[in-house]
C-alpha cells in the first residue's frame, strides 16, 4: 500500500528531529521532505509532490499564513498547521492560517518527556493521515452569489418566535463560521451557540479571534450562565455545549461520535429545550457529528440547514445529515446568513413546517 508523503515545514533543527521520527514511526506515513522554512517548502512543493504538509506558525521569512496562502495558490495541499504557541500573535495567524485554506491546527510535540507525548504524536500522525484525504481546491477571491430565491419559511412553525441559533462545524469551520457571523447583523435577535472541533489549546485564541471577526462579542461559554441575544458562546473543550432551564449546561458526559464537545449533544439539548423555536445549522467536517443531533431537532419542530457539497470544504457531517433527511435545506455557505435573517425577520406568517416544503 502507498504510504502517504509528509512535507515537514519547521525551524527548529530539534522539532523537526522528532517529527520525522514520529512520521517515520507510523506505517501510513513517510516523510517526502523536511525543509526549515516556507520558502524551501514552496521551491521543493512540486518536485516532491506530498499528500499533506506539517506547518509551523512562526517561520524564519514568510510565516505559517502567508505560506498557507501561496501553496493554496501555487499547489493546492491540504495543511496540519502544527504550533507551539498559544501567544495571541501566534494564535491570530494560526486562526488566519484555516481561514487561508489550512485544515486543522495541532499542538506541537516538544519533547519526549512530556506525559502526552506519545498521544501527542499517534493524534499528529492520524490527524496527517486524515487530511491527507481532504480534496482541497486552488483558493481564490470569494464571488458573492447572485440573490436566490429562496421558498417562504415558517417563522418558529407555530410558536411565532425562534429563541436559539445552533452552528456546529469542524474541518473548514473557522472560515465558515466568519462568513455566517459576518453576514448577520449587530442586532441579531438570537443567542448563538457554536461547536467547533478545535485542539483544546487553541480554543481560547479561537474564542478571541471570533470576537475580533464578527459583530458578536463571542467567549467561551461558562456553565451556568444564561444566553443573550446577540452573542456568541462557544462550547469549551472536553465538554458537551447544552442548555437547561433556559441556561448553559456544560456536560462532561461521554463523547458522541468520537467528540466530545459534540454537535449532537447540542442539538439535541436544543430540541428538547425549544423544539420549534431553535434554528440548527450543520457545516463543513469529516465524519458524522450532528447529523443525528439535527434529526432530533428536526423532529421536535426546529428548522434545520446543512451547508450545501458546492461550498463545504469536508463535506462529511452535512452529507450525513441529508443521508438522515435530518435537513430541511441545504446552501451554499454565503446563502446560509440570508436564510436565517428570513427565519428571525419579523412577520406575522406562519407557515408549513419543513417536511412540507420539499426542501
């Protein structure tokens, strides 16, 4: 079986050191090249061909965004941002990285005496191998869609009122989720719950960045607290985002679909908690994750939306939902922010619920 070719880009002679042994250590893997800057990784990009590329953030010369930048432009590969630091500085240009087309940010190995060493290194290794797989594309300036016509939408299928927003994403969210955050306004009416399948240590810089790119004041939710309209509460690491008795309830439950926080458990919770009057969106990841979840919501009277094959960088977790019929619609990703103004805009109409519309 043909082993899957690795490009190291990495600075540091000892970094480097280790994750060529780490590489050279999994049976998938090989290491097609191991270079200490973006410019040598750029010279020797297609000359050596690898399937996926390690990339440091902080680079002699050009950095981890910028070099993310030109190898989307030059040669689409898919990219394991792996970094050390959790600066804001560096924790910006990692976010930006993803924004650029990177797929995944991991924490990186910095020594073998670390107790989580070897996890460490097996979670690199199979996180390598997975986006290995991802089909990325050349990146370009995005086009605004023309205006569709979208078909009349109930507004809360007989309650007259939304009260939640649930947005659930993983490989390719980051941007995803600032082109939606950024296509809704300021006033928003409706609390906002995010799940995001990002490296624990990241997600406090993740929290921060969508503060920065959105209208939202976006933090990472605190149990106990009560959603307000307007804001944006992002599910902590290691525990399920749920609601009860109409505040956050952090779950360090089992882990659903291999995540744990999970976008089932939250859509699930806002099923049960608002039924008709939550709105579920299901992005961008590999796997499965929220699909089952977005059933349920479905089922309890809540409007579902799925981002449509034609923009979803992994198209594994919205497939899964529309292989459940879980989806009333699925969009395009810059449709998506218009269909949930529709939903929350004010009117006296009520309509059919999804099931009827053909959606």
């Amino acid at each position: 079986m043909r082993k899957i070719r690795v490009m190291i880009i990495e600075d540091s002679d000892v970094v480097r050191t280790l994750l060529e042994e780490i590489i050279r250590r999994d049976s998938r893997l090989e290491v097609a090249a191991s270079v200490r800057s973006a410019e040598e990784g750029l010279r020797l990009l297609r000359k050596t061909a690898p399937d996926v590329i390690s990339l440091d953030i902080r680079l002699p010369g050009m950095n981890g965004f910028q070099a993310t930048k030109r190898i989307m432009f030059e040669r689409p590969t898919p990219i394991v941002v792996v970094s050390a630091s959790v600066e804001k500085e560096d924790l910006k240009i990692s976010i930006n990285a993803l924004k650029a087309g990177a797929l995944a940010i991991m924490e990186k190995p910095v020594g073998t005496t670390r107790s989580d060493y070897h996890k460490l290194a097996d979670q690199i290794c199979t996180q390598l191998a997975i986006m290995s797989e991802v089909k990325v594309v050349r990146q370009r300036r995005a086009v605004a869609h023309a205006a569709a016509a979208r078909t009349p939408v109930p507004r809360g299928r007989g309650t007259g009122t939304f009260r939640m927003l649930g947005i659930v994403a993983s490989t390719g969210g980051p941007n995803a989720l600032e082109r939606i955050l950024g296509g809704l306004p300021a006033d928003f009416p409706l609390p906002i719950l995010i799940v995001q399948h990002i490296t624990a240590a990241f997600l406090e810089g993740f929290g921060a960045w969508l503060d920065d790119v959105s209208p939202f004041a976006a933090a990472i939710a605190r149990n106990g607290e009560t959603p307000a309209a307007g804001r944006v509460y992002l599910a902590p690491a290691d525990s399920h985002l749920k609601i009860r008795a109409g505040r956050i309830w952090l779950d360090p439950g089992p882990m659903i679909s291999n995540q744990r926080p999970s976008g089932t458990a939250l859509f699930e919770s806002l099923a049960k908690e608002f039924g008709p009057q939550a709105i579920g969106v299901l992005l961008t990841g590999m796997g499965d994750d929220g699909a089952e979840g977005l059933l349920t919501l479905q089922s309890a009277g809540g409007y579902t939306v799925a981002e449509d094959e034609s923009t979803a960088v992994v198209y594994g977790m919205p497939s899964a939902g529309v292989r459940l019929g879980a989806v009333c619609e699925s969009l395009p990703l810059n449709d998506i922010p218009g269909r949930i103004l529709d939903l929350t805009a004010e009117s006296e109409k009520n309509g059919e619920d999804c099931g009827q519309q053909g959606a």
